[in-house]
C-alpha cells in the first residue's frame, strides 16, 4: 500500500504548496469530497475571494480597485456537466467544461492546454473530474513545462477507483523559491474523513497564515446527489 498522510501534516510542512486540489471518498462511503485551496505572495493574488453560485464557485477581487492582471487569477475553479463535477486551478475548468458538452473526455479538452505562461515559474495547470454517475471515479491531472522554459509540455493523468476513507492531494509547488519548484511525483495519498466541517478547520489551520487566500470542500451524496460545501476566505466584507 502506497504511504498515506493526513492532509493538514503535508500543508503544515509545505509554506507554499501554491494551489490544492484533493479528491476522495468519506470513510462511511457514503459521499464524495473535493477540496480546492488558493494561496499567493503577490499583492494581485493575494487581492481574491471565493465566491460560491449555482453550484459553481468563482474567484473575484476582494477591491477591485486594486486589481491588476486578472488573467491567471480570476477564473472558475468549480463546475459542474451532467453528474461530472470539475475542479482546476485555472481557465481550463472552461476548455474541460467544453469537451465534456461536445461528448469528449477529461483528457480530451487539457491535451490542448500547457503550463501557465507566468515566466520564470511557469505554474502547472492541476485539474481533477469527480465522475458520479453510477460508481463513484475520479481523475487527477497536472501539465507542467518539461524542462523549466515556455516549450514542450508534460501531460500526466491519473485515473483513481474509490476507497472509503481514502484520497489523493495534488498541488502546484513543492515550496516556496526563485523561481518556485513544480509539484513532482504521484498525487499523494490521503485520509478522507466524514465530517467536512472538520476537515475543514484542520485544513485551513494547517495552510500557512501569510500566504494562504481561499479554500473550498464540497461532499456529494452519492445515494441522492444533495450536497454539502464549506467555504473559507481569509478577506470578508
């Protein structure tokens, strides 16, 4: 069995993982659990909210008088096609969504994507696809720059089937640089508890205090579809 950690151990480690996604089953077995968190060093990232809507959630400028660029930090983390359910750390949550209309596949939509183009960093795109439809699935996926340069891409998927009590964490940098290191490796592998609530508190303590922005946890019923959420922000109006 591959080693498993709780989540907020490998975030109390970790000052700067960047952008999170984690996707799992609850220990009951009964629902399926995402999380997405964002964190940021400058003061344009550092400048959002999460924003929860029919479903989806967007992130948007806390004053957006102070906003910059909005091009890699104003997007839809979370959507949903069908029974599928989208998570990304990006527009391609838009380029996902769109394959999946046009009756294509996860894959489909992000082999026409790449890293981020924020030089010298060059961000990896993480995105994942929570499939509960009958049995319950899930996908995870990160494209990164190859050799550390705005050239060739490398497309990584990985294709889960549930465990109860289980999941995998996937995050954009293995800490905090000049320029920021890439994830590498295997998603890691998690404990998935019942009680979001919780999960979420130690989630969100465990982020570290200066850096971290947002964070999300959504649990779909997979009996009934319902479905709970918790929504973090460290900036409120």
């Amino acid at each position: 069995m591959n080693k498993t950690f709780e989540l907020k151990d490998l975030l109390a480690s970790n000052p700067y993982p960047g952008r999170g996604i984690a996707v799992g089953l609850t220990a009951d077995g009964k629902r399926a659990v995402f999380v997405y968190f964002i964190m940021g060093r400058s003061a344009n990232s550092r400048n959002r909210v999460f924003r929860e809507l029919n479903g989806e959630l967007r992130t948007e400028p806390f004053d957006p008088l102070k906003l910059e660029d909005p091009s890699l930090i104003i997007y839809s983390p979370v959507k949903t096609v069908g029974k599928d359910t989208i998570v990304t750390n990006g527009d391609q949550t838009d380029t996902i969504e769109e394959s999946l209309k046009a009756g294509h596949c996860f894959r489909h939509g992000l082999m026409r994507r790449k890293f981020e183009p924020d030089a010298p960093n060059f961000t990896p795109r993480i995105s994942a696809i929570l499939h509960t439809e009958g049995r319950f699935s899930y996908e995870m996926s990160i494209l990164k720059s190859a050799d550390g340069t705005d050239g060739a891409c490398d497309r990584f998927f990985f294709a889960y089937e549930p465990v109860k009590g289980f999941g995998h964490f996937l995050h954009t940098y293995e800490g905090n640089g000049e320029p920021l290191p890439s994830f590498t490796g295997e998603p890691r592998r998690i404990f998935v508890p019942d009680d979001l609530k919780d999960f979420g508190e130690t989630i969100w303590n465990a982020l570290d205090p200066d850096n971290k922005i947002s964070l999300y946890l959504r649990a779909i019923d997979l009996k009934d579809g319902t479905t709970e959420s918790v929504l973090y922000n460290k900036f409120t109006r």
